[in-house]
C-alpha cells in the first residue's frame, strides 16, 4: 500500500471525526479545526500539521539530494583528493611506514 492510499485511508476513517468537529464548532472552520487538531492529537502523539512538516521536510532533503547529485556534488572522485588519502600517501611516499612483510 503506497503512502498516499494510506492517507486516503485515514482521512475516510476520520470522516466522522471531520464531521463532529464541524457541527460541535457550530460551523465555525477555525474553531473546528482546533477542535479536530485536539481530537488528532490525543488519538496520535501529533497534530497533522507535524505530518505535514515531516513530508515537506522530506520532500525537501530529497530534492537537495537529487540537485547535489545533477551538479556533480555527489560524483566519485580520485582517492588521492581525500584529504585523508592524501596524508596518507605523503607519508608513504616520504618513507614514513615500515614496508617490510616480515610479521
């Protein structure tokens, strides 16, 4: 089951819920919504708007991801140009490590 048939799923549960919460703020939208925020959020841990922010914010960290990877940011380099790797054979080549096999 896909993520967005999940949520379809979950606004048809809580349809009834939608519907109460119009009728107990007696047609007000903004008092109903506080009033179906508090429902959700005792049924769930968090409100929608925290979902929301949650799949804004991952949409978001995909979307840096896939331009970092479009621009080259996230291409294979040379091991030399780590810096690391870069110590590492200038001290190889300096003769800083013992090349005897020996052990």
């Amino acid at each position: 089951m896909s993520l967005f048939d999940r949520l379809k799923e979950l606004g048809k549960r809580h349809e009834a819920d939608f519907a109460q919460a119009y009728a107990e703020a007696g047609g007000n939208t903004r008092a109903a919504r506080k009033i179906l925020r508090s429902r959700l959020l005792s049924l769930y841990g968090f409100d929608p708007a925290t979902m929301a922010m949650i799949f804004a914010l991952i949409q978001l960290a995909f979307k840096v991801w896939k331009w970092a990877k479009d621009n080259g940011y996230l291409a294979s380099y040379d091991p030399a140009d780590v810096p690391m790797g870069y110590i590492l054979q200038t001290a190889y080549d300096a003769g800083e490590f013992d090349t005897d096999d020996e052990d």
